[in-house]
C-alpha cells in the first residue's frame, strides 16, 4: 500500500484535514460541484464551504501503517505507549498517549539513532495523514472478531484436550511434548549458562582477539625485524588460539544444534498432532463437528476469507445468543461424559466451564450494545465501562493473555466514547466488514480472469451500476413484486421485541453477577491484608 496508494490517498486526506471544502453550484447541469484548488482560485464567487472533521478508521493493519506502526500492531498499542507485557496485569498503569507530534519525534529518533527492539516504542516511521491521533477510531468491530474467536478457539481447544475421545497414538503424542518442552528449556538454558561463563563465549571472544590481534601484526609484518624463532613462536601462539577457537565454537554449534534439533521434534509432534484434529474435525461424530453444527443452526458459518474464523456477522450472532448456543454445547458435554469411560473430567467442571465462555461472551455482547449507542450518556459510559471491566476480569481468570485488542477495549473505548460529539457508534467499521465479504464474493467471481487491471476495471464497473440510483428502484420493486409477501410485521415486531428483552435481561444479569463477584474478591483481599497486618503487629510485640 505504501507504494500503491498511500502516496496520493495521504494528499487528498490531508488536504481534506487542513483545508476547507468548497462548493459551487453549477448552473448548466443544475448540480453542486466540489472545486479543487485551481477551480477555487479562478472561482470569483464561491457558494458556500464547510471545514469537515475527519475521522479514520479501517482494520488494525490499516491503522498501524498509516500511524507509521506497520507490523507492531501484535505487541503495541497504537493509542498509547504500553507494550504488551505491561498491560497483562488489571493493576497496570496507564501508557502516555500518542499525538501526532510525538510520534513524528519518535520516528525522527528511530531513524537518526537506528534503534531497535523495544527501544523503538513501536513506531517505524512518521504517519502518513495529518488526521490527530484522538479522531483515529478504535475498530470495535474488528476487535470483538478477535476476542469473540479467541473464546472459541479457547472453548474448542478445552473440548479437543480434555473431552474428546483420542486415539492411543495422539495421546502419547501430547505427552511428548512436555518432556520435549523441558529438554529444550535445560539445553537453552545450559547454552545460555556457556555464553556467560569464563571458559565459554567469554573465552571464545578472548582467543578469537589473541588469534585476530597476531594476525593483523603478521600481516603488517611487525616481526620482520625480529629473529626466526620469535616469528614461528607468534605463528605458534597464533595455531594455539585458533585451535581454541575451532574447539569452542564447535562446543557452542553442538549446544546449538541440540536445541535446534529438540525444536524441529516439537515441531514434528505439533504437526501430527495437527493433523489429528483436522481428521477429528471432518469425522462425524467428533465434538467439533457437533459445535460447528450447533453453530450452523444460529446462522454462524465460519468464513474462508477469515481463515476458518468467525466473521463480524457470526461473532455478534454468537455473543447475542450466547446462552442458547452454550447450553445445547453444554448438554452435549455433560452427556459425553457421562458415556464415556475414558473421559474423566469431573461434570461440574464441565458446567463451570461452559458457564464461564457465556458469562464472557455475553459480558463483550453488553459491551458492545453500550459502545455503539448514538449519543451516550454518563449512564452508557459507566455501563459499557463496567461490561468490560467485568469481561477482563473473567478472561485473567480463565487464563486468557490480554492481546492488544483487549487492552484497547479496557483502556481506550470509552475515553473516546466521551471525548466524540455524539459518540463512536455510527463510525464503528460495519460497512469494512461487509466489504470484506462482497470483496471475497467478487475475487471469487472473477478468479478466472487473467489480469489484476482487468478484473479491477470489470469490478469497478459493476459497482457504478449497481449504485445507479435506476438499478437501486428497479431492484426494490423486483422484490416487492416476485419475492412474495412478507411475514406479518406485527407478529415479527412483537417477537422481535421479545428476544430483544430477553437479551437485555441477560446482559443486565451477567453483569450483576459478576459485580458480586468482583464484591466477593475485594472482600476476601481486604480480610487477608487484615490477617496479615495482625500476624505484623505480633511479631513486632
């Protein structure tokens, strides 16, 4: 993109940032007309202009690059300075936020003292549009995709690990892997040990000195002055450091070929085992083809441009109806279990289990339901604040690692839900996800096609059409006229409102809930620090 678009994408937006927008009313066509520069200049009377506020949004990838962050966007935030091993605790401190202008100094510092690593903050270049830090809006959409396939994908993992069937092969196949995980950390570590020590690396950077430091001499000829027997004593002195030199460095290969080769095993086994749990998933009478069929039920399809994954449409469909979907999942569980002589996790760690993944997700759909109210109130703002602190809360618990998405969500949605006139509802990125979607149909459709210019030039056309105002009214009355008649609206608004209240009902109950819990916590950590401050008190008596 940086070499495509964002060159002149980057002009226009800036343009449309700095400047005002002027319009003319064109009295041949009878239309308004945006006038460029040029235009405005010879322009002797302009009708009206309007300065517009812009905002952006797009996907994470997006956003980052245009920040000037590509391909930091797993381990920063965009929003604020943190990395990602500092927000793991609920008790971090808050990042120092990024403007425009520390970031342009930031860049400015990567590049004149080449920096790496962490040093970096995240930032590899200056951004590329002008538009503040403040009005880059946070892709809620896109974030609940990642978290709501991570509770999933976290589901479908206890389920392939603890409740279903293996065979005897893939179960000594997992075993393995532990014992091969604690081999790699004792040979790691004993390579690290070596790099540390006198008579490993620190002996090795000696000898290859001495070795390097008579060579330079031999070859300014610093001892041609001197008798035969000092010059063949140096050439001597020389074999000696490079015999030391070739024994160390193969010392250090050998540790490193060990760990090298331990980590190819683990590879090897995580691959079988892999392909394993694709079979499991084709088989018919698995677990993970019982929830994808439960799934299927509630309209959820996983997308092939997504990878597998849940797209927008299928993580709202699931957190909205959390509860069904985890109940039939629950039931099936429990009823494995039972049948099953080979599976001994307890029932009621089943059920909490599967209580806790709709707990989660129906705290993120509350989440959701508050962040995208159009015009929120302090009402809206403490609710959407309590769903997510209560959402976090159960994932630390539950052992999931707060990606960037999350701390996002934690830390930054409802700052800038307050800080936006009318709050970020409308610009929450829908319309990007359904692009996705008709993008996708479109690459499909004209797959066969042999150039990209081409296809691009076909699509293009296609979507002017389709945007015809003629084409929109012609489409309508085709489905007035042939699709039949609709249900009866007052039966469906009824039920719709229904569902609508039982959902609402949910949510409400979710986060009650975990307030007492949250309560509970906060009780029981005020009694231990109490116990402890007496158990002080005694031993200082």
């Amino acid at each position: 993109m940086k070499n495509t678009i964002i060159p002149s994408l980057s002009v226009g937006i800036n343009q449309v940032e700095e400047y005002s927008l002027k319009f003319e009313f064109d009295q041949t066509t009878e239309k308004w007309k945006c006038l460029s520069d040029d235009e405005y200049l010879k322009c002797a009377i302009v009708n009206f202009q309007v300065k517009p506020i812009v905002f952006l949004t797009g996907d994470i990838a997006f956003l980052n690059l245009i920040l000037g962050k590509e391909d930091f966007n797993g381990d920063w935030c965009y929003l604020c300075d943190l990395y990602k091993s500092k927000w793991q605790s609920k008790c971090h401190e808050d990042g120092n936020h990024w403007t425009l202008e520390r970031l342009c100094i930031q860049a400015r510092k990567v590049k004149e003292e080449n920096l790496k690593g962490t040093k970096r903050h995240g930032v590899r270049e200056e951004p590329y549009f002008k538009i503040p830090v403040e009005r880059v809006i946070w892709p809620v959409l896109h974030t609940l995709i990642g978290i709501g396939n991570n509770i999933l994908q976290n589901l479908v993992d206890f389920i392939d690990n603890d409740i279903e069937s293996l065979p005897l092969k893939e179960i000594r196949l997992r075993e393995s892997l532990g014992d091969i995980d604690e081999r790699i950390h004792y040979a790691t570590t004993q390579r690290d040990q070596w790099d540390e020590s006198e008579n490993g690396l620190i002996a090795l950077k000696k000898a290859r000195a001495g070795r390097n430091k008579i060579e330079r001499a031999l070859e300014r000829g610093d001892y041609d002055h001197e008798s035969v027997e000092v010059q063949n004593a140096k050439e001597l002195e020389k074999d000696e450091y490079e015999k030391k030199v070739n024994e160390l460095e193969n010392e250090r290969k050998e540790m490193t070929k060990k760990v090298r080769d331990l980590r190819a095993m683990k590879t090897k086994a995580s691959n079988e085992i892999k392909e394993f749990k694709k079979q499991r998933k084709q088989m018919d009478g698995s677990i993970y083809t019982f929830v994808d069929r439960v799934l299927q039920k509630y309209g959820i399809i996983r997308a092939a441009y997504h990878g597998g994954d849940l797209n927008g449409g299928g993580i709202i469909i699931l957190m909205e109806n959390a509860h069904d979907i985890m109940s039939e999942i629950k039931e099936h569980l429990l009823g494995h279990a039972e049948t099953n002589p080979t599976c001994s996790y307890p029932k009621e760690d089943i059920e909490n289990i599967c209580d806790d993944h709709e707990l989660l997700l129906t705290l993120w759909d509350g989440a959701l339901s508050e962040v995208q109210v159009k015009d929120p109130t302090e009402a809206n703002f403490e609710r959407a604040q309590w769903f997510i602190k209560c959402a976090m809360e159960v994932m630390r618990d539950m052992g999931f690692s707060v990606t960037p998405k999350a701390h996002r969500m934690e830390k930054h949605v409802v700052a800038q839900m307050r800080n936006i006139r009318g709050g970020i509802g409308e610009l929450i990125e829908y319309w990007i996800e359904q692009y996705h979607q008709v993008g996708f149909k479109y690459d499909m459709k004209y797959r066969n096609m042999s150039g990209d210019f081409e296809k691009a030039v076909v699509r293009a056309k296609r979507e002017k059409i389709s945007m015809n105002p003629g084409v929109v009214k012609a489409n309508e009355v085709r489905v007035d006229k042939f699709e039949g008649k609709r249900k009866k609206p007052d039966k469906n608004i009824d039920n719709n409102d229904k569902k609508k209240k039982i959902k609402i009902d949910r949510r409400n109950e979710a986060l009650k809930n975990c307030k007492l819990l949250l309560n509970e916590k906060k009780t029981l950590v005020k009694m231990k620090v109490e116990q402890i401050k007496v158990k002080d008190e005694k031993i200082e008596k």
